[in-house]
C-alpha cells in the first residue's frame, strides 16, 4: 500500500464518527426519496424519519427545520455536479460539454421530480426561494459566468458581453426541454442546441 492510500485510509471515519456519516447518508437517501414521492410542501420531518428508520433526534440535531435540511443536502448534491468552470478553451465545447453534462444529470429520475417540484414551491415560498438561489444557483452561475469570461478573455466573445443574461442563455433552453416539454434530446439536438446558444450568447450585449 503506497503512501497516499494509507494517508486515504487514515482519513476515514471510524468509530461513532463513521455511525454519525452511515446515518447521515440513509437520512439524504429518504430525503430525496421523500421529495421526489410526494413533494416539497406535503414532505415533513416525520415521514424522513419513518423512511430512514431513525428517530427524530437524528434530524433535529443535524437541521433545526425541514427547510435547513432540504437546502443543505441539495446544495451538497448540486456541488458535486457544478459545470466544470476549467475552459476547454474552446466556447462551443464548453458549451456542448455542458449541455451534455447537464442533460445526463436531469435525466436521473430522482433529479428530474425534484427539481420542478422545488422550483414550483419556490415561486410561493420566498424563504425557500432565496435559500436555494444562495446554495445552489449561485455557485452554479458563478461556474458557468466563469467559463464565459474565459471566452472573452480568448477574444471569442464580446468584451460588453452582458455575463448574465449570458448564463440564463446557457442553460434556460436545455432546463425548458427536459422538465417542461419534453421532446429528442439525441445529438442532433445537442449540436443545434449548443450552435443556438453560442449565437444567442455572442448577442448578448
């Protein structure tokens, strides 16, 4: 055993540190499975603990409120899927890379309930809204403006590129299809979605 996995080892949780993480990771797999079931509004603390089969101090000592819990343990989920904010150096295959990237997350059954069920309650519910925008969009955003000053900088986009309306163009098309309409989503349509969106993003400024 070579030094970095001793080191890998030694970094692992043991004891009630590692009962701590096993139970953690049962209550984020009934969570999702809550949300995607029966929704954000109707999921209570309750019905997490029945499914988890744990008591309901397992929850109140991680989160004071079902909102607490929804939002970190989304936000864990969405961060290890943010856009890769590492150029290509090339936009039209940071663009494709991204279509592609975010089309196989959302096809994840569990993703593709989820998602429009938190983004229908955030249009009622304000405290959730503005939760999820600073744990989840905004890192998301950041990724993906990132990419874009990267194409400026390359002198393939405008220097008066307008970065925001830019991000919405990255991804509102691809969001729009796969959780709203439906459709093909083949690789034909992966080609003329990302040529749609870099011609989109060069004229938005």
């Amino acid at each position: 055993m070579d030094a970095t996995s001793r080191n890998a080892l030694d970094r692992r949780p043991t004891g009630s540190a590692a009962l701590r993480e096993s139970v953690t990771e049962t209550i984020r797999g009934a969570v999702f499975q809550e949300l995607a079931e029966t929704g954000y509004a109707r999921m209570s603390m309750e019905a997490v603990t029945r499914r988890a089969h744990v008591g309901k101090a397992a929850l109140y000592r991680r989160w004071p409120s079902k909102e607490a819990m929804v939002v970190e343990l989304v936000s864990e989920a969405a961060a290890a899927h943010l856009p890769r904010a590492a150029g290509s150096g090339s936009l039209r295959a940071d663009v494709e890379r991204f279509v592609r990237d975010t089309m196989a997350d959302l096809r994840h059954p569990l993703v593709g309930r989820i998602v429009p069920d938190l983004v229908a309650e955030s249009a009622r519910n304000p405290s959730l809204r503005d939760a999820l925008h600073r744990a989840v969009l905004a890192p998301r955003r950041a990724a993906v403006a990132e990419l874009l000053r990267q194409a400026v900088d390359r002198g393939e986009l405008p220097e008066d590129t307008d970065l925001s309306l830019a991000v919405d163009l990255f991804g509102a098309p691809l969001y729009f299809r796969m959780l709203a309409v439906g459709g093909p989503t083949d690789d034909t349509y992966v080609t003329r979605l990302t040529g749609a969106v870099l011609a989109a993003v060069a004229a938005s400024h």
